[in-house]
C-alpha cells in the first residue's frame, strides 16, 4: 500500500510539473503512446485527456500526426536521444489541425 501511495504522489507531482509548461507538450512511451499532456497541449489543440492519453502519436487527430518526416523524427532519432528541442515541430494549427507546416 505505500509502494502505491508513494506512486502516486511522484504521478501527481509529475503532472503538477508539466501542467506549468506554458508550451504545449506531450509525453510519449516507448511504443509512443501518449502517457499525459500538459494544460497548454488540451488548450493548444482544443482536445480533451479522454480522447488523447493512451493513443498512438500517430492517431491523434484523426491520424493527422501520422506525417512522414514526425514519423522518422520520433522512430530514429528519438531512440538515439531523449527529447525533440524546441523548433523542431513548429506552427502547428490547432482546432482545425491539419498537420505541421513545417518540421
């Protein structure tokens, strides 16, 4: 019972810290599930925990993150470092996404 008390306050401390990313961000698993997203991605791309936490990067949106270039970005780069910086993915369009503009 304290091993899972003490999970859950390390979750609950984890996400208190993303929610304060004022970009929006996202974390990904190793199959590149999404695990959690910050406030800022909900608001960004006016989507809801419910219907993002748990899928494929690939098939949020209605499969508009299935791009080729995020796509080797996340299967061949990502394996060889941690984190995508900042600029890599840029002016994404919210609300009615259609994908990136650019990479």
């Amino acid at each position: 019972m304290a091993v899972k008390n003490n999970f859950n306050k390390t979750q609950e401390f984890s996400e208190s810290i993303i929610n304060t990313v004022r970009e929006p961000l996202i974390v990904l698993d190793h199959d590149l599930r999404v695990v959690t997203a910050s406030r800022s991605f909900y608001k960004f791309f006016k989507v809801v925990p419910e219907e993002t936490v748990e899928q494929l990067i690939y098939d949020l949106g209605n499969k508009q993150w299935d791009i080729p270039k995020l796509r080797e970005l996340l299967e061949t780069i990502l394996p060889e470092k941690t984190t995508l910086e900042t600029g890599v993915c840029s002016k994404a369009k919210p609300a009615s996404f259609t994908g990136f503009t650019s990479f």
